[in-house]
C-alpha cells in the first residue's frame, strides 16, 4: 500500500523555522522525483520545490534561499527546511512523488498545516 506520510506542522511565529518530513512506503522511493506544494486559504495550490530521484533541486522564486528540499533515500523520506517564515507561508503543504515514463505514477500526501502567525 502506498502511503506519503507528512509531519512537522504546526504554529511558529514570523522568522521562524520548521522542517517538514515525508515518509514514503509501498512503492521504491530512490526512483522518483519527489515534489512539496502548499496551499494557503483561499489560494490555489502551488508549487514549492522539487528534489529529482538523482538529487537535482528546484524551487519556486519566493521560496529561493529560504526553503531547502532535502532527500533520504534510506530513510525514504524527503525534507523541507523552511526558515524566515512570513505569515504568507501559512497553507497546508503537501509532498508528492512522481516516476516518468511510459506510465507516469503519482501519489500524494494528505499534508500538515503550517501556520506563521505571532
């Protein structure tokens, strides 16, 4: 059963830090590229930043030099390490993983809440 469990939520004040975890299981984690969206109230989602299967990293503008995403193949989870949080980081973020090729596969997190408020 494939399962992508998120956690390190929670409430932090402006400039603050948290770092997200997403375990994986059920499916061969090292092979896919593994992504984190958010999505703020009454906000469309959006991308966060994406760490490839090979380790390449890319991130959204606004998240560039605050946020880093980070993976764990032995571990199988994937990380996100966000400092100088602004209340406009609040929304649920969410990881997901994809593997390309000649059936794309994709699998979602149910997300944790992150909230940036003093």
């Amino acid at each position: 059963q494939v399962q992508l469990v998120e956690s390190g939520g929670g409430l932090v004040q402006p400039g603050g830090s948290l770092r997200l975890s997403c375990a994986a299981s059920g499916f061969t984690f090292s092979g896919y590229a593994m992504s984190w969206y958010r999505q703020g109230p009454g906000k469309e989602r959006e991308l966060v930043a994406t760490i490839s299967a090979g380790g390449s990293t890319n991130y959204a503008d606004s998240m560039k030099g605050r946020f880093t995403i980070s993976r764990d193949n032995a571990k199988r989870t994937v990380y996100l390490q966000m400092n100088s949080l602004k209340p406009e980081d609040t929304a649920v973020y969410s990881c997901k993983a994809v593997r390309g090729g000649f059936i794309t596969l994709e699998y979602w997190g149910q997300g944790t809440q992150v909230t940036v408020s003093s």
